[in-house]
C-alpha cells in the first residue's frame, strides 16, 4: 500500500524536533568527594587512603556503600576526581 504524502506532511518530516527532559540536578564532583569522604571517616576508614585505591585501580570495593558513597562515586569519571582534587589542591597552594 503507498500512501501519498502532502507537502504539508513532507515539511514536518524534514524538521528537527526537539525533546527536553528535565534533568535531575546533578552533584558536582567536589560534593561527591566531600559525601565519600564523610562516609569514609563514619565508617572509620582513612578516606584518602581508600579514594587513591579506588583511583588507581577503578575497583569500587575501596569504597563503603554507607550513605551511598559507593554508587556516588562511581557516577564520576577516575579522571574527573583526580582533575577536581588537583583543581582545589592548585587553588590552596596559590593562597
């Protein structure tokens, strides 16, 4: 079966639509490492020790699960941290 198609019709095709969906406000990396560290240390890991672990192995198991810290972290790129932590280290240093 053809169908025939209106110009009308053939105009609509040729158009970009556009669909917006509300994102859900996202953590930057600093307030995720903040979050981690804060769970670290209530679970009485050392936070730097375990988040270099993590860093350089990618293994999320040196990061508790205890308020989410485990799955917080692994929504950040090991590249992006380590850009954040050598960020704010910079920044300290030039005061």
């Amino acid at each position: 079966m053809i169908f025939a198609v209106g110009a009308d019709e053939m105009s609509k095709l040729q158009n970009t639509q556009c669909f917006k969906v509300q994102a859900e406000q996202e953590l930057q990396v600093g307030e995720i490492l903040k979050t981690v560290y804060q769970a670290m240390t209530e679970k009485g890991y050392n936070p730097v020790n375990q988040i270099v672990g993590y860093i350089m192995s990618g293994d999320p198991t040196y990061i508790t699960s205890h308020k989410g810290a485990r799955s917080l972290i692994s929504k950040v790129e090991r590249d992006e941290l380590v850009e954040e932590l050598l960020k704010v280290y910079i920044e300290t240093v030039e005061k």
